[in-house]
C-alpha cells in the first residue's frame, strides 16, 4: 500500500495527532543494552546511534539529553514519494517560531517540537488543514 501523494489532500487530511509523553534525543554508542520496544525512533550516524525515546526511559538507563519533546504523528498516509508536506508544515511551524524535528516512517509523518510549543505546534497544523 504506497500512501497518498497529492499535496492538498494530504494538508487537507492530514489530522494531527498529540501523542502523549515527554520524549528526548539522546545519542548512545550501542544499541544492544536498550530495549527496543522502549525505542520511538533510532538512527545510525558516523558518530553514534541518534535514539528517541520517552524521557522516563532516558532518566532510568541515565542518558544525557538536552531537548525534551512532544511528539505529534500526521495520521494520513503520506507516500515516501509525496512532494511538499514537510516543506508545508515545517514553513506553518517555522512562520510561528516552532521548531520541528520530523522523521519520516512509511506510514506517517512524525513531528517532534519543544515540549511547552506543542499545544501551540497542534494549533498551527490544525489551521493549516482549514486553508
């Protein structure tokens, strides 16, 4: 199933959603000591292994971290190939001084913003869906 890439359809679909928890970024030389199911998002980098996860799980296995997040999933089925969304919502966030993080998975778009800009980040995705 190879998801939705028509721009318009996927602003006007795109429903956000506030997933609950505070999660952090933290960056660890080795996977093998986590628990993967504890694991939102990891990617390997030259440096180190990039890992997101909720910050409870952070603050137990005593990983630094300097960002802690909300994390807000894009439930439409935006296809890897799609053109424009990221560019369309990070420039909503972005004209409002949101930061966003956003990774991509196959089925859905996941934004990760400051912690206290997440009510604000939801508003303005929200909006957006209405133009």
């Amino acid at each position: 199933m190879s998801g939705e890439t028509n721009l318009q359809t996927l602003i006007k679909n795109m429903t956000p959603q506030l997933n609950e928890g505070d999660y952090v970024f933290c960056t660890v030389d080795a996977i093998s000591k986590i628990e993967i199911n504890d694991v939102i998002c990891f990617f390997k980098e030259a440096e180190s292994f990039t890992i997101i996860v909720k910050q409870s799980v952070a603050d137990k296995l005593g990983l630094i971290y300097s960002y802690i997040a909300a994390w807000i999933t894009l439930t439409v089925h935006s296809s890897l190939d799609a053109v424009g969304l990221t560019a369309a919502f990070s420039t909503a966030l972005g004209d409002k001084g949101i930061s966003c993080n956003v990774v991509a998975a196959f089925y859905h778009d996941h934004i990760f913003v400051r912690k206290e800009d997440a009510e604000k980040a939801m508003l303005v995705l929200y909006n957006l869906t209405r133009e």
